[in-house]
C-alpha cells in the first residue's frame, strides 16, 4: 500500500497493480453543464428531435443561440481576440526573455464549486532564471517548495522532502509548466492549445491541455499577462470537477538580484 | 532458551489489548454527553505517513445541507486527492479519489478512518460499558470490529476514540481543543502498521 502513497508523493510505484479491481462505489465527480451536454451529446436532446420537422428553424436558432451564448462566455468578459497571433507570440517571447526574476507576493484561491467551499492562502514567490522557482506559504499555513534546475525540495510544517524531478513524469509537465509560464514559452508547448485575449492592460492566456495525463488534473488553464512588462498577474487552473485554484501576484519586483542561497535545496 | 523467547513473543503477540476491562453497566447520560457526535465544518492542516511515506495538504470536514458529511483532501496548492461522502443513512461514494489512490484497500481504509473522525459508528447502540482503572469504556459493535470511546471516571472529559477487534486495538483517535465539534487538532494511529494521520485546524478569514 505504501507504494501507491510513495507515488503521490513523487516517487515511481514498484508495487505493480496489485488491486487492478475498481472500487464499486468510486463515481468520479465530474460535472457537466446542460450546455455541454447538449454539445457533446447531440443524442442525448431527444424531446427537440420529436418536434424537429415542425420546429426545424426554432431548434436553429436555439442552437445558434447556444453557441453564441458559449462563445461569448468562452471570449472572456472585457476582453478581445488578439487579432496578430504571431507578433504576440514573438513579442512576448522577447519580452518574457527579459524577465531574469521575479519577487513577489501571492494570493491563493482554492474554490470547490460543488461544496461552495474557499480558502485562502498566501505566501511569497521567487524566480531566477532559468530553472530557479521558490514558493512559500506563509498563511494559514507554511509550507515551501523549491524547484532548481531537476531537483525539487518541499518542506512542510513537519518534514522535508527531496524528489528528482526527473523520476517522475507528472512532476516533470508540472515543472516545465510553470517554467514556460514564467518564461514566456508556454505559447510554444506541446503540451496545450492556446488562445490569445487582450484588453488594454492585459493578454489573457487560455491554455486547454492536449495530453490525456493533463487533460485529468485541468480543463483550462488561464495565464494573465501585464501588458506594461509582460509578467504574470494571475494563473487560474480550472478542473475538469469545475472546482479552481487561483494564483494572484502582487507586489512583483522584476529583475532585482536574488541570491542562489534562496533556492538552495 | 530460544524456544521460550519464541514463546514469549508470541504470548506478548496474542496479548490482548482489553483483557483487563471490567465490565459495567452503561451510563446513558455520559454516553449522550461525551460520545463522539461528528464534526462541524472546518479545514485542516494535513499530514498523513505511512510506513515512511509522508503526504501534506489540506483537508476539508463539510457539513452538507443533507447532512451528509464530504472529506475532501488536496495538497497545498490545490491540486485534489480525493473527495468522499458520507450519506447520513450510512452510504458512502467516491466522488473523486487521484488513481494512484483509487485502490479498494486504500479507500476502505480511509473511509473506515475518516467515519471514526466523524463519530459515524457511535450514532447508535446499542451500548456496553466497562471499567478499567479510571477509564470508562463505551463499545458499541459493528460486525467484528468494536468501536470505543473512553471517559474519565467522573465523564467529564473524553480522553480517547479506539477501534478494533474484542482483543486488538487497531486505531486510536484523539481530539485535542475546547471544542469537540471543532478540535484546534486531531490525531490518527494506527497500531498494527505504521500509520498516522494529523490534522490541525486552520484558521478562516
């Protein structure tokens, strides 16, 4: 059994399937709106199809209605489609390059939409390029992270743990993740499709993921960007559960010297 | 001089936990007193080890409009381990548990767990009582399991929650704070593997 504990906390199991059987009353929560529903499942509307010869151009309509009404839901309120994908991507892969680092504060918001459920934790974030992350928490409780280079430390109120992040492949995408982001390469990954908003202070970054591993931990991913310097304001990670977590960054000094020590693991 | 180290390991081995308890009648007003009746609405600081294996995060007791109690368990930055229910009528569903969690063994064992916490095996009787010392103990039986909670001789404080078998004790629970619906911390052992779970109450804005 503790093998499948070992694996969340980081490590490769060893163990194998020793309980390949699924628990029968494990129902993952998974909630779906009508709207996508209807989306995904156009078998599923039944009652519109009895009435389709009579009601032909109404369901049209409706339907028209419906992805209008998701589209402009999904166009995010306040901002537009950036028109000139590639000078964006271009012009913040140079900017983003000229982030060395990043001292700032955060707030973070877990929401559990289901439960209407919050909490609130805040801390502190360092960046050195290129590989260099430290993230504490100082309220309500602590708890830090580092990340240098392939090695992660994370340390909470009683113990502290070292992990190769080489050893396991989920801390691995979550690594160069939060590095891409940082370092404004994300556009270039692999492992998302992304839209591009703007409004007149920010870009708005909605990443969906591509791979199936991804696709199980995020529905979307939504990265805002200062138009001023190109650094990130707010990450959002949205679940497929509909519950979120948001990052928000204050206070961010850019570009101010931050000793190795910092990082050291 | 071997066979009898054997034997005596083995003597200790077989030792029961509740040999020397000395059956009492139940005291009806301490049971609805002190008795372990669930716990409100609150997030924990988390810590779970298992045989050298250490996990943090949050964990979140939620009290739902139906009654039914939720156990949610993420790590610091949010990402979920698992969500549980527990039904009011004694159901219990997964409502989403990580896959390298989602294992029949380790579901059940932190379903049977997590219902100690929420005092689920105590919602009814009927009840035995025996005296050990200046503990009381209150068992109530669930098939081959045994779930006690233990008082002071005057039932003014309860001192522990245990489960296990008519011999073994195979779990003790703690509560710690002034509040028994909302304890500032709590404590999981497990004592036929190395296993512990702790929770401290963080504090909401």
């Amino acid at each position: 059994m503790c093998e499948y504990w070992s694996t969340v906390h980081g490590r490769q199991s060893t163990a194998g399937d020793l309980w390949d059987q699924p628990f029968e009353g494990c129902a993952r929560g998974m909630q779906s709106n009508i709207v996508t529903t209807l989306l995904k499942n156009p078998q599923r509307v039944g009652p519109l199809e009895k009435h389709r010869t009579g009601r032909g151009l109404w369901t049209m309509v409706c339907g028209l209605f419906l992805l209008l009404s998701v589209n402009v839901r999904a166009q995010y309120s306040g901002y537009r489609s950036v028109a000139d994908l590639a000078s964006f991507k271009k012009e913040f892969a140079l900017q983003s390059a000229k982030i060395n680092s990043v001292t700032s504060n955060f707030t973070q918001e877990k929401v559990l939409t289901a439960l209407t459920e919050k909490i609130t934790s805040s801390g502190n974030f360092r960046f050195k390029r290129s590989n260099k992350v430290r993230l504490e928490y100082t309220t309500p409780f602590s708890y830090l992270m580092i990340m240098n280079g392939d090695k992660m430390m994370v340390k909470d109120e009683q113990k502290e743990t070292r992990v190769n992040v080489k050893s396991n492949k989920l801390f691995q995408q979550i690594n160069r993740i939060m590095i891409d982001c940082i370092q404004g390469t994300i556009l270039d990954s692999k492992d998302f499709s992304t839209r591009v908003f703007e409004n007149d202070k920010s870009y708005l970054l909605e990443m969906t993921p591509a791979s199936k591993s991804l696709k199980d931990f995020f529905k979307t991913i939504v990265l805002t960007v200062e138009k001023k310097d190109y650094s990130v304001r707010s990450i959002e990670m949205n679940e497929p559960s509909e519950d979120r977590t948001v990052i928000t960054f204050t206070d961010k000094k850019l570009n101010e010297q931050i000793a190795d020590e910092v990082f050291k693991l | 001089m071997r066979y009898l180290s054997f034997s005596l390991i083995l003597c200790l081995g077989c030792a029961s936990d509740y040999k020397a308890l000395q059956a009492s009648s139940p005291d009806e007003a301490c049971i609805a007193r002190l008795k372990p009746s669930g716990l409100a609405t609150a997030w924990y600081d988390a810590s779970i080890d298992v045989v050298g294996h250490h996990i943090s995060g949050l964990l979140l007791i939620k009290n739902m409009p139906d009654s039914s109690n939720r156990i949610v368990f993420t790590n610091e930055a949010g990402f979920k381990f698992l969500d549980f229910e527990f039904a009011p009528g004694g159901g219990f569903k997964v409502h989403h548990v990580v896959k390298q969690l989602d294992k029949n063994p380790v579901i059940r064992l932190l379903k049977k767990d997590f219902s100690l916490m929420l005092g689920i095996p105590f919602k009814k009787g009927p009840w035995q009582a025996w005296q050990k010392g200046d503990a009381y103990f209150y068992g109530v039986r669930q098939k081959k399991e045994m779930h006690y909670f233990i008082t002071d001789k005057e039932c003014a404080s309860l001192q522990r929650v245990e489960s296990g078998s008519d011999r073994k004790r195979v779990v003790s629970l703690t509560f710690h704070g002034p509040d028994a619906q909302k304890p500032d911390s709590i404590r999981l052992t497990h004592h036929t593997f190395a296993m512990q779970i702790g929770l401290k109450k963080l504090a909401r804005e």
